[in-house]
C-alpha cells in the first residue's frame, strides 16, 4: 500500500509517516519499481501502535524505544506517565482557580487584574518574607478578594504571613467574616484556629456568632482564642474558658485582664466572681494556681475585688496572703 493511500486510511498525515519514517519508527519494508514507499500489513499495525501510544502522551523517542525493546514491560513507563499527567492536572486546576479568582473579583480594569495576579503569585513562593511582602505590597486603589485572603489565611502555617494576610482581610471590607468562616468547620485543628484568629479580627454580630460558637470546639488552643475574643466583645459564655486559662497559666494575664471588662457589666459581676472563687476553694489548687487566680480578682472592679480579696490576707499559702495583702494596699 503506497503512502496517500496508507494516510487516507490511518488518518496518520504523509508528512508525519515520513517523519516516522525518518526516525525509524515506521519503515515501509517495501519500494515500488519506481522507488515509492510501499507499506505491509505488518508496517500499518505498527503504524496503529505509534497513534496508540502518542495517544496516551508518550514522546516519540520514548515509544521508538519501548518498540525497540523486546523485554519492554509498560509498568514504569505508565506509571511515570500517570504522574506526570497528574501534575499536569494540578497545575491546570491552580490555573482554573486562579482564574476563577480573578474573575470573582469582577475587576474593572487591568490593573486591578495583574494586582491580583501578583498578588497570587507571591502567595505562592515557598518563601515566607516573599508571601508576606506580597500581601503588603501598598496598592491602596486596588481592592483585594476576600475570598483570596481567606483561603490563604486558612492555609498560612507562617506566624508572620498569617499576621499580615489577617490585616489584610480587615482591611479588604466584604463579607469576610462568611468568607474564612468554612475554616471553622474543618477537620484539621490548626485551620480551625487560624479561621477563629482571622474573625477575631473582624468586626460584627457575625463574628460574634462564629467565635460563641468556637466556644465548644474539641481543641483548647481554638477555644481559648475564641474566648479572648469573643468575652471582649461582651460573651458571657467565654468565662468558664477564661477561668480555665487562668487556672491553667495560658495566656492567664489576658484572660484576667477579659473577665475584668466582663465584670464591669454588674449582671455579669457576680458570675465571673463565683468561678473565680469557687476554682480558690478547690483543694487540688496548688500556690501557683492561686496567686494567678488572686491576680485575676485584682482586675475585677475594686468593690468587687475588696471582698474577696480581703478573706486571702489571710490565705494559708503564704504567698497568696502576701500577694493578697499587696493588692488590697496594707501589710499581711
């Protein structure tokens, strides 16, 4: 079968059989008196196995040698070729979501456009001084997805990155607060704690919302960020884990300081100050435990801390009366 007519049938183009030809891949194993290539059956089929093997992204000099090799097996060759069409997918699905991004920003012009294109790149750098500068990069005229910032926030292991894509999320306006909220119902801890952190930050009845209800969270770090936060904006049920940071010496200063600006509220004075005083009556409480807890009754307003510091000037841990004593302003 001459060339034309071996094309028309394969569907292979002359050029590209006699680029076959010329690499050795498919040599016609005939010639015509006048000098034409003439291919076997055996030449077509081989011809079918090139295709077929393009097909599933094979370079030709990767399928020259897997036909050159009798021994070939195509585990490897298929496997590598899996990973490699893997990567590829990846990389198309960032460019999908990248553009995906853009479009949601309905920018308004160019500039907007390559703002946020820079913008994703640079969170993209494995450096973290390359991230954080990305996010800072000053272009107060360009405005900044929320969605972008809290799906980088949520993925930002980087103290530092995560402090700057924060403040840049409370900056941007929108509905933030909806955006980094699906971080709080994560499986991963760590996320649910840079969502509670970034809302933290934002201002709102919808982020009260969201930090009460971190409240429960399985995770002591998420919880006690959501009770820092949310206690400061006036939640009640933020104090038995505020209790419980100061009991436990984490982040006790602050969490004194929260129940103090509770307590200025007097209907919820009287909770604050039981939980307080009921944790000093508990036996286990060793010195530490107490003088921290004696702290805490020093932020709550004077009144109220009078009381209740007065009985403690007469604690039997030495260093509680002392400290007692201190506060209320006369010696033990």
């Amino acid at each position: 079968m001459l060339i034309g007519e071996v094309a028309r049938r394969s569907g292979v183009s002359t050029r590209m059989l006699r680029h076959y030809d010329s690499l050795g891949l498919v040599r016609p194993t005939g010639r015509t008196v006048g000098g034409y290539r003439e291919y076997s059956a055996e030449d077509i089929r081989r011809i079918f196995h090139v295709e077929s093997l393009r097909s599933l992204g094979l370079s030709l000099r990767q399928i020259g040698r897997a036909l050159a090799d009798p021994a070939f097996t195509p585990a490897a060759l298929v496997g590598d070729l899996i990973r490699r069409t893997e990567d590829r997918l990846r990389q198309e699905q960032e460019l999908l979501d990248r553009l995906r991004t853009v479009d949601a920003s309905a920018p308004a012009g160019w500039q907007e456009v390559l703002r946020i294109v820079a913008l994703l790149r640079g969170l993209g750098s494995p450096s973290a001084a390359q991230r954080q500068q990305a996010v800072l990069a000053p272009d107060e005229e360009t405005p900044v997805p929320a969605e972008l910032l809290a799906e980088a926030i949520l993925a930002e292991s980087d103290p530092n990155v995560a402090g700057a894509l924060r403040w840049a999320l409370a900056r941007a306006g929108g509905d933030g607060v909806a955006s980094v909220s699906s971080g709080v119902r994560s499986p991963d801890s760590a996320v649910r704690e840079r969502a509670v952190r970034a809302i933290a930050e934002l201002p709102g009845a919808e982020a009260t919302e969201v930090l009460a209800g971190a409240l429960e969270d399985p995770e002591p770090a998420v919880r006690r960020h959501a009770a820092l936060a949310a206690g400061t904006r006036g939640v009640t049920a933020a104090v038995p884990v505020l209790v419980g940071m100061v009991v436990e010496g984490t982040s006790d200063v602050e969490a004194a300081e929260v129940l103090g600006t509770l307590a200025l509220n007097p209907e919820y004075a009287e909770r604050i100050t039981e939980a307080l005083s009921a944790e000093l009556a508990t036996p286990a409480a060793g010195s530490a435990v107490r003088i921290r807890l004696t702290q805490a009754l020093a932020e709550l307003p004077e009144a109220l801390a009078r009381d209740l510091l007065r009985p403690l000037t007469q604690d039997a841990e030495r260093s509680v009366a002392l400290l007692a004593s201190a506060l209320l302003g006369r010696p033990a």
